[in-house]
C-alpha cells in the first residue's frame, strides 16, 4: 500500500493522473548532486515508446477519478492531453 501511495505522489508532482502516465520526458536521472540526465537520453527512447496511447490514457483517467465526466474536478488539474502535463502548470 506503500509503494502505491508513493507511485501516485509522483505521478502527481509529474502532473499526470496516474503511476503509468508519465512519459520518459517526465523522468531525468540523477547523477551526484546536481547533474540530471532525461531518461530518453538515458536509455536512448524514442517519441512515444513506454506511454499508454491516448485511448488507454483516457481510459486510465475515467476510471481512476470517474466524478470529472460528471463535471466534478478532483485530483490533478485537467490537461490538453490526456495524462500529460501543459508547459508551466503546478500541481493542485
């Protein structure tokens, strides 16, 4: 229950609704103090690969926080992209 919890934290300071959202853009690897490296250099990924497409994106989304079809907001803030986050926009 632990893990579960500490996966959802992330994925919300990452401003996306659920653990399996974040892209590889969302994720840097850090080395020492100060450097960070994208994980997309990392590992060499390409546009799109590790991320649900944006039918399962929204699938995830509906079951997950069910009220927002119903005009409700809870969670984190709605997004252009389905489990993506808009440049410059916090986390509620």
């Amino acid at each position: 229950m632990t893990l579960r919890r500490d996966l959802l934290k992330v994925s919300e300071a990452a401003g996306v609704l659920h653990p399996a959202l974040p892209s590889v853009d969302d994720v840097s690897i850090m080395d020492g103090d100060r450097r960070q490296t994208p994980l997309r250099e990392v590992y060499g990924y390409e546009e799109g690969w590790g991320v649900p497409g944006p039918e399962i994106a929204e699938e995830i989304q509906r079951i997950m926080y069910p009220a927002r079809e119903k005009g409700r907001r809870r969670g984190c803030p709605g997004r252009a992209r389905p489990g993506r986050r808009q440049p410059n926009q916090g986390v509620e």
